[in-house]
C-alpha cells in the first residue's frame, strides 16, 4: 500500500528522512502491506531549502520504480538537504490498466499554485465520474494533467476549489471536494469505499488530512479499525479498517542529535522546532505520535524557529 512521510523543521539531510532510518520510507517498501497483491509502482519527493538555488520552489523527483531499486537515490540523496519535505512510495495492483511512469509517481506539482500534493488512498470510478466533476475544474490545472491516476484529478479538482491558502480556506476546500465526490458518486450510482488520506505541501507548511466513505458512501462510522484490521484481506471489514486508520504526527526538537533514526526529543506542539506527518509511528515509541483520526485535518506550520499546530475537526455532512 502507498505511504506518505511530510516532514517539516530545520534544515536536515535528506538522507536522515529517507535512507539513513531502519524504518526509512525506502525501506518500507521491502515488505508493503497486502504484499503480494500490490506491486512497487515508484516513489518520489518534493523539498524545499533556503540553500537551494531557487528556495521558493520545490525540488521534485519522481521515478516510476520501487525505490530500492532506484539507482540515482544514494547518489543525488545525500546532497541533498530540506526544511519542509514531502515523499511518497507508489502501490499498484497487479493490472495491465496500471501505468507505471514518472508522471503517475507522486508528489504532484502544478505551476499557478505553491502546494504539492501526494495521496495513501483511492478513489473508485474517477474515470466515470469525470462526467460530472469536470465542471468543478479549472482549465488552469486541467490542461496540465500529464498522468493517469485518481490522485492528479483529486489534486486538480482540489486544487480548482481552493480560493485562498489560509488553513481556513484549504479546509473549506477539502470539505467542498468530499460533497461534490459523493454528490458525483450518487448522480452516477457508483458509490464505493473511499479513501483519502493526504499531504498537502508548500514551504514551511503541511497540510494531513484524513478522510472518505464507508462502503455505502457514510462518514459517519465508529467501528474500532484495530478490531476490523483482523479480519483477512480482502474483506469488507479489513478495507474498512484501512479508510479508518489513522495518519500520524510526531513533535519535538533536536532531530538532528538522533542520525540514523527518526527520533526527536518529543515535545509538545507549541515547543516544537520540527514536525513529521506519516503514514504510520516510524519509532518504536508509538505513543509519542499524535494521532490524526478519520475526519481530521492537521495543519503545521514554520514561523520563525517554533511551529504553529492545530488539528481541526472537518465538516463531512454530506
């Protein structure tokens, strides 16, 4: 299954967040959950430094192999430093439809806009439901689809709803995507399981969120994830189970003191200097994350040497 790591703070090797960890995104691509019945469909990253030669702009890298096997990452890696960081590693089933190319690989960046977006999720039918959801989209972001994943059109149905990067605005805008998704869904009777968990990404700021549908398009569920993951792959109750697992936040200082593990000296929020966003605790202290819960969003951001934290409650009626 897909994963997604963000992180955000002082300037640190990329290496330190994604070779260096026993638990590093890398190599968790080794030994992906539903292994066998996913293959390794890439990885990518986008990174921002102020010693890049354009700071302002992300450094984006995408190639449409498992990342162990990219050749290029221990050699441009470790030149590499970031501030604000947001990679991915890419899962696909075993189908012909699966099109393995760089431009499918997440981050997805798009010019007109500062954010970059990757995705551990799915969205069922979004070919179909393209009949309806393409008025929402602006012509800005729609002509600069390159790809052919659902995640690229969330990006630029997302991206056409937003109006302002304030986290106000971003959180109307995710609300906004679920209701015309679902309104999409229920026009064209195609309503399914649906899972977004997502980073959102500019300079100095993430964006998680945590979201989707039950099998009959519900948000509103309070079955316990741990019980439904019990049951075999496959079933409804372990996809459920996927849809209402949490995302994960760790805070604290001092990243660097730990190299070779993503250790921190945990702190809470409002002390913090720096911030991971994951898909999964990726220390052996898993109570020292945060959890993200199913309809939550997290929004973090840098200013000055401290970091701004808050996690919102979104507005899912449907």
């Amino acid at each position: 299954m897909c994963r997604v790591l963000a992180y955000v703070g002082p300037d640190l090797p990329l290496e330190s967040l994604l070779l260096t960890p026993d638990n590093s995104l890398i190599n968790q691509t080794l030994d992906p959950e539903l292994h066998p019945l996913l293959q390794l469909a890439g990885w990518g990253f986008g990174a921002w430094s102020d010693g890049f030669v354009r700071p302002d702009d992300p450094l984006v890298y995408r190639r449409p192999v498992a990342a162990f096997y990219d050749d290029n990452a221990e050699g441009i890696i470790p030149s590499l430093q970031a501030s604000t960081l947001l990679a991915h590693v890419r899962a696909a089933g075993y189908d012909a439809g699966a099109v393995l190319a760089d431009e499918n690989c997440h981050p997805f960046r798009m010019d007109g806009t500062p954010w970059i977006m990757a995705q551990n999720g799915a969205l069922p039918h979004w070919k179909q439901l393209q009949r309806v959801l393409l008025p929402h989209c602006d012509d800005r972001f729609l002509g600069q689809m390159r790809g052919t994943t659902d995640t690229e059109f969330l990006y630029v149905l997302l991206l056409s709803l937003l109006d302002g990067d304030g986290v106000g605005d971003v959180q109307r805008a995710f609300e906004q995507l679920l209701r015309v998704c679902h309104e999409a869904m229920t026009e064209l009777d195609l309503v399914a399981l649906t899972k977004m968990k997502i980073g959102l990404v500019t300079k100095d700021r993430v964006i998680g969120v945590n979201y989707g549908f039950g099998h009959d398009g519900e948000t509103e569920m309070d079955q316990d994830w741990r019980e439904l993951r019990e049951h075999d792959a496959g079933t409804d109750e372990h996809s459920l189970s996927m849809v209402l697992e949490p995302m994960y936040l760790l805070t604290g200082r001092n990243f660097d003191d730990y190299e070779g593990s993503y250790d921190v000296d945990v702190t809470p929020p409002d002390e913090a200097t720096s911030a991971i966003f994951a898909s999964e605790p990726l220390t052996e202290r898993s109570d020292d994350w945060a959890e993200l819960a199913f309809g939550q969003l997290v929004s973090i951001e840098r200013s000055g040497s401290g970091l701004q934290v808050s996690m919102r409650d979104l507005d899912m009626s449907i």
